[in-house]
C-alpha cells in the first residue's frame, strides 16, 4: 500500500498507544502468509472476476469481526469508517473494502 497525503494525516490522528497498533507491531504478519495461502475459496477456484483480497488483509479482518462480535455487513461498515481498522489492515482510504462473505468455506 503506498501512503497517500491523506493517509498519513489519518495516521497521524491515531495514537500510537492503540491497541490494533500494539497488535500489529506485535505480530510478524508475513510469517502467517504461507500458512494462510490456500484458505479462502475464492484464492483456490482461480475462476474469473474480480481479483480475490489479499490473505493478510482478509485474516486481519476476520480477526477484527471475532474480537469486535461484527457481523460480516457491520465489518465491512467499520472497515468503511474506522481510522484504527483500516491501519490495522494495511488499508488506505483509496483501496476497495471487502464486501463479500468473510468466512466462506473451502470446499
């Protein structure tokens, strides 16, 4: 993700003593990827469409929708509006949202 001007002052907005922030200094997220390769249907069927989400990003979220109780509609309304959600999953204000099914299953 490059940083836009507008990014960076939102960024800029959020404290850096957030707990998501905490979190994901915490976190060696690509060491997750090769584990996580491979989960999501849509990243499986290879079919035509729209280019299916990053797997970090899409995991990030499912994450945020399980420690927030957020159904999938309410997710990706917060992922829509909170400065601290975007950040935590490497989004920018420019990026599509994900707004399909989080958690649909491998067949």
């Amino acid at each position: 993700m490059q940083m836009s001007f507008g990014t960076l002052e939102l960024a800029e907005r959020l404290k850096r003593d957030n707990v998501l922030m905490k979190i994901d200094a915490l976190i060696e997220w690509e060491e997750l990827r090769p584990k996580l390769t491979g989960l999501y249907k849509r990243e499986l069927s290879h079919g035509g469409g729209q280019e299916p989400f990053d797997v970090l990003l899409m995991f990030k979220a499912i994450l945020l929708g399980q420690w927030h109780s957020l159904s999938d509609a309410a997710l990706e309304q917060a992922l829509c509006v909170r400065i601290n959600f975007l950040q935590f999953c490497g989004l920018s204000l420019s990026d599509a949202i994900p707004d399909k099914p989080l958690c649909a299953p491998v067949p």
